[in-house]
C-alpha cells in the first residue's frame, strides 16, 4: 500500500513515515526543502532500515503535481504536512501563506477526486478554534474568526475538504486538529529542526538549556491561570504521528462513519508554561535562564483537548508526558549540538 506524505521531511512529518514504514506501509514523500533538509532521508532509514521514496517538488506548481500522480497512479492515501506555519510570518506575508497552504491543497484534492478511491489526512491545528469558551476543547467547539492568515488556511484547508467530500463521495477524509506538538523520536536519529530563532516554546527552551540562547521570555505571567502563564496541551510527535497512521487505517479499512471526519489530537492535558520549564530544569538537572517579559499579541489564555472522540472513535490516545517528551527534546538538543 503506498501512502504519500506531503512535507514528509519536517518535524511531524518525518515522525509519522516512520510509524508508517513500521506498519509496512510504501511511502513516497514530496518536501519543497524550504523548512527541512534532505539528510532527514538518513535519519529515517537509521530507524527503519528503509528509505522511503523521495521527489523534491514545489506542489505550488500544478503541472508537477498532476505528474507526480500520474507517475504514481498505485498512491491510495496521502497525509498532507506541506505547509507554511509560522504564525507571525504569515501575518506579514499572507499571500505567500494563501498561495502555499490553500492552493496546494487544492492541486492534491483535484488530484484525488480523479481516483476511483482516495483516503486523505489533513494536517490541521487546535488554531481553528482560537480562545475556545470552554476547557477542555471538543471538535464541536466554535471555529472562531482566526487570528492570523495561518490560522485561516487551516480553517479555509477544513471547509475546503468538508466541501469537496460532500460532492465526492470516493474521497474520504479526516482532520486531524494538532494540539502543540514538542519532542523528538527517541533513537534521536530524527527531531524538531527549526530554522534560525525558534518561535515555539519547546525548541526555545532546550536551545536556551543548552546556551545557544542567553535566556527563554516568557510572554507574560497575568493572565487568569494558576500560576499566571498561558496554558497549553503539549503532545508528544510520536504520539501524534501514530494518530496519523491510526487515521490513515480507519479510511483504508471503510471505519469511518462520514467521509469527512475531525479529530482533536492531544494529551487532554493542560499545561503551563512554568510547568513547561519545570519540567525541563527536572530532565536536564539544568536551571533554565528565563524572564518574564510582556504577553505576546495574539497568544490565547488556554487551550488543551477534550480527547474522548480521538479516544472512543478514533481509537487512538496519547501515551507519554509532558515529561517524557521533554526528555526526548532534551536527548535530541544535546545530540544536534555535538
Ligand atoms: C506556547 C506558549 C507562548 C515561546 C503555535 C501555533 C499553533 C501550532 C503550535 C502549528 C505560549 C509561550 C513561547 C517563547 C513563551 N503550530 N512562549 N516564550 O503559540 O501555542 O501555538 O505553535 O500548527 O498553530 O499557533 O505555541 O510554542 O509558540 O507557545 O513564553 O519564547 O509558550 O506565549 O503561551 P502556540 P508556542
């Protein structure tokens, strides 16, 4: 069975080949290079012992795209990773977000309702539901109006999918909503890459235990919280990318009861930023060098997931903490920086 990973050499997408190379599926995977490198490629044959197929391509270009299906016409399923996701880039670069996060999508779902049978896994984000009313979060939770293009794409990519399910009844598909995603695979052969300053806190953290940066900001401690720090549900990637390959499964085998399906990944836990660095300083036995300094605009409150649908329908739950994956953030910082 070959599945076909879109941005299969990022963070989450490099995590979720191996868990499919694991369950003896053929993967082809399409990466830009733009936000990854190459050498990922090694990283997964060093877990696996297979090297998945590769083809660099800009799926914004359409001609490319109907060629690489045409090429591979025995491609049943795709998990959809390739995209832009930096939240405050895309504010300043909307276009560039509209153009490489809708219209590729819509290039690859063109591309599916040729196919007699098409399972589909879309790459998308908690963001939809911007401050959610209540905690923890359900799938039926309002999309609220997003507060930055990237959280629009994610909210256009959703409407986008469920819109064309409706008319196309050989395609099914599932979103999956990603709570924050941190850590990295525990062989240490693969992990988070992020390109110049980090913008999430995890890889901010790790970088600032290890001294390539002074000291970690911490964006605020008055908001209405325990300890006054946002909070957020931080899954573990491996955890995530099984979700993916449990979801794939569900398609594949008919399970699903829609053809189009949503489901929050996460741990069902909340967490603190202070929490967060905690959990570092007890992994590491390092005391994180931090401050607090202003909140930053557009950071909401709270958000973690109510998981009982991933649970009981998806039939898929997290198994690791926030601890242990920080462990493996940590494991993955040292290993980068030798
Ligand atoms: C987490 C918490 C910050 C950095 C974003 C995207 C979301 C998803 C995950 C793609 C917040 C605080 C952070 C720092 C800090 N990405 N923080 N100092 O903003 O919850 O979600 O990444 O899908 O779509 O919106 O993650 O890691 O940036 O922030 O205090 O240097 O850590 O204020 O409370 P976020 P994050």
């Amino acid at each position: 069975m070959k599945v076909l990973v879109t941005g299969g050499l990022g963070f989450i997408g490099s995590h979720t080949v191996v868990e499919l190379q694991n369950k003896g599926f053929d993967v082809v995977i399409i990466d830009d290079c733009s936000n990854s490198d190459e050498n990922v490629l090694d990283g997964i044959q060093a877990i696996t012992g297979k090297k998945p197929l590769y083809e660099k391509l800009d799926l914004k270009e359409k001609h490319k795209v109907e060629d690489f299906f045409q090429r591979h016409q025995d491609v049943e399923g795709v998990i959809h990773f390739a995209a832009s996701k930096a939240v405050g880039e895309s504010v300043e670069k909307p276009l560039l977000y509209y153009e490489n996060n809708i219209g590729t999508l819509v290039y690859i779902l063109k591309e599916l309702c040729n196919k007699n049978k098409a399972s589909f896994i879309f790459s998308s984000s908690c963001t939809v539901y911007g401050q959610a009313d209540k905690m923890p979060i359900t799938e039926d939770a309002p999309v609220k109006v997003a507060e930055s293009p990237y959280g629009n794409t994610k909210q256009m990519g959703e409407e986008i999918i469920s819109d064309t399910c409706k008319v196309t009844p050989s395609l099914n598909a599932i979103a999956l909503r990603y709570f924050n995603p941190m850590g990295a695979h525990p062989s240490g052969e693969i992990g988070e890459l992020p390109k110049g300053v980090p913008q999430n806190l995890v890889p901010f953290i790790t970088q600032t235990g290890i001294g390539l940066r002074q000291e970690l900001s911490v964006f605020g401690d008055d908001y209405p919280t325990p300890d006054g720090t946002c909070i957020r549900d931080y899954i573990y990637v491996v955890d995530l990318a099984k979700a993916h390959v449990v979801a794939l499964e569900r398609l594949l085998n008919g399970k699903n009861e829609a053809n189009y399906e949503v489901f929050n990944v996460g741990t069902g836990t909340g967490s603190s930023v202070l929490e967060a660095i905690q959990s570092f300083e007890k992994v590491s036995g390092r005391k994180l060098n931090y401050k607090i300094v202003d909140r930053r605009p557009g950071d909401i409150t709270s958000a973690y997931a109510d998981t009982t649908k991933a649970n009981k329908v998806l039939g898929w739950k997290a198994e690791y903490t926030l601890e242990e994956a920080m462990n493996y953030a940590w494991i993955w910082e040292q290993k980068i920086r030798d």
